[in-house]
C-alpha cells in the first residue's frame, strides 16, 4: 500500500495522538470518524496509524521532515523483513 505523505503531513499537523488514536478508535467500533473520511476502513486506520507515529515523534522534538524520513525507514526495514 502506498503512502500519503500529504494526507499523513496533514493528519500530523491538525491532530495530537490522542485525537488521533481516537479518530482510530471510531473507527474500529462504528466505521467512521471524524479525521478522514472517503476511504475503506483499512486505508483509514493506516493513514491514521502513519500521522499517529509522525504526530508523537513532532511532539518529542523531531522537525515533520525528519519524522516523516523515520516514519519510511522503519516501513522500509518491516518490508525488507517480509522479502528476505
């Protein structure tokens, strides 16, 4: 699945995690919410998911660019772990 580097700078920006993790919450338990919407359930939570682990690493001192570049690495090593 591709990511929305704007939709997750987006998310990032306009959310804190627990909105976040809430926008999640609904989600899961009445398949809407009220962060994204006009997409399935799956892309949703990932896109949230993304903007969540942006979002803590922003509110830990990171700048949007370099959380974003850690957000891809570590999908990168996860990818490389199911292809080897």
């Amino acid at each position: 699945m591709a990511i929305d580097i704007k939709e997750i700078k987006e998310l990032a920006k306009r959310f804190t995690p627990e909105q976040i993790e809430n926008c999640i919450t609904q989600q899961i338990k009445t398949g809407k919410n009220v962060c994204i919407r006009d997409a399935s359930a799956e892309v949703i939570i990932n896109e949230l998911s993304k903007a969540e682990f942006v979002r803590e690493l922003m509110d830990g001192g990171m700048s949007l660019a370099d959380a974003l570049r850690e957000l891809a690495r570590r999908m990168r090593l996860i990818q490389k772990g199911f292809t080897e």
